[in-house]
C-alpha cells in the first residue's frame, strides 16, 4: 500500500478527509502507528543492566533501559544508579531533559549556578543545550529516572569534559 508523503498527524487535523490510494488517511495513520509502536510489555529479565560508558562518566555509574527512541516517539529514558561519588561529565541534550530522582541524594548543576542537592521525589528540568551535570552526593548512592528526546536531526546528548573533584566536592545548596 502506497502511503508515502502522508502525514500522520491527526492531533494538527493533516490529513483530515484525505485518501491515498482510495483509503481513508485516518486508517493508514492508525496502522502506521501500530507498525510504530507495536503493543508490549519489555521483561525486566530481558534487559540486563549496563555499566556506564566510562568516557562519559566519573565513578561507578549503572544504567537500566526503560525506553530508547522508536518512531513517531523521540523519548529515551534510563533509569541511572550513581555510586557514592560517581556523576556524568559535564553535558548538553539537544532538547532539554527531565530528571526524576527516585532514591538516594544526589547533586545536580547548571552552569554558572550553586550545585544543587537533590532528592526522591524532585523533577528537574534541564533546558535544551544548557551544560549541566548530575550524580549521587559524596557519600551517598543516587537512582533517578532520566528522560529526554532526540530533536529533528536526530541529535540528544553532547558530552563534554569530566566534572573535577574541586567542583563536585563544593557545599550543595539544599532549596
Ligand atoms: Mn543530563
């Protein structure tokens, strides 16, 4: 069935009335979408837990898949374990990120701000292409749930330099 040049896009009204090849638009759009995001549910015990790229993160740092892009959805989410002192290098993410901590204490910046503590039960909102870093406290393991989206280009996380011991160890600011 020929359906390129359509677009699915019933939430902007393209499409609306449209028919390719004789069939309704709608109904391509709706088969197009179950193609795109087949119904399932993704076992635990289907994926392992990763180690974090070393190239990319300071300390022991694990990463549990949730969610990696799969059209029309650009989300990726992880949910990231930090040891006591581990944390990513400094970073940027095309489209912004949402960060929702789960476990732990952990800290997080923005560049040019006060290191921030940051606990279960906190969102942060990273604004796109703003550098930033986030791990655990010192002392304490951290879990949050990281979410953030590919832009048009394709394009999520540009990694940057280490954070240094003299930034991370600074005193967090708790509000
Ligand atoms: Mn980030």
């Amino acid at each position: 069935m020929k359906s390129a040049g359509l677009i699915c896009a019933p939430s902007t009204g393209k499409g609306k009335g449209e028919t390719v090849g004789g069939i309704d638009a709608a109904a391509i759009c709706r088969w197009k979408r179950e193609e795109q995001l087949k119904p399932r549910i993704m076992r635990a015990s289907t994926r392992p837990t990763n180690k974090a790229e070393a190239k990319n993160f300071v300390g022991s740092v694990m990463s549990d898949p949730v969610w990696a892009p799969e059209g029309p959805s650009r989300l990726r989410a992880s949910r990231v374990t930090f040891m006591p002192g581990g944390r990513t290098n400094w970073h940027q993410h095309a489209v912004g990120q949402i960060l929702y901590v789960l476990s732990g204490v952990g800290r997080y910046q923005l560049d040019g701000q006060p290191v921030q503590e940051i606990r279960p039960g906190d969102t942060v909102v990273i604004p796109p292409n703003a550098r930033h870093w986030h791990g655990s406290a010192p002392d304490t393991m951290m879990c949050h749930l990281a979410m953030s989206e590919t832009d048009e280009k394709g394009q999520a996380t540009t990694w940057l330099e280490p954070v240094s011991d003299a930034d991370y160890t600074k005193t967090a600011a708790k509000d």
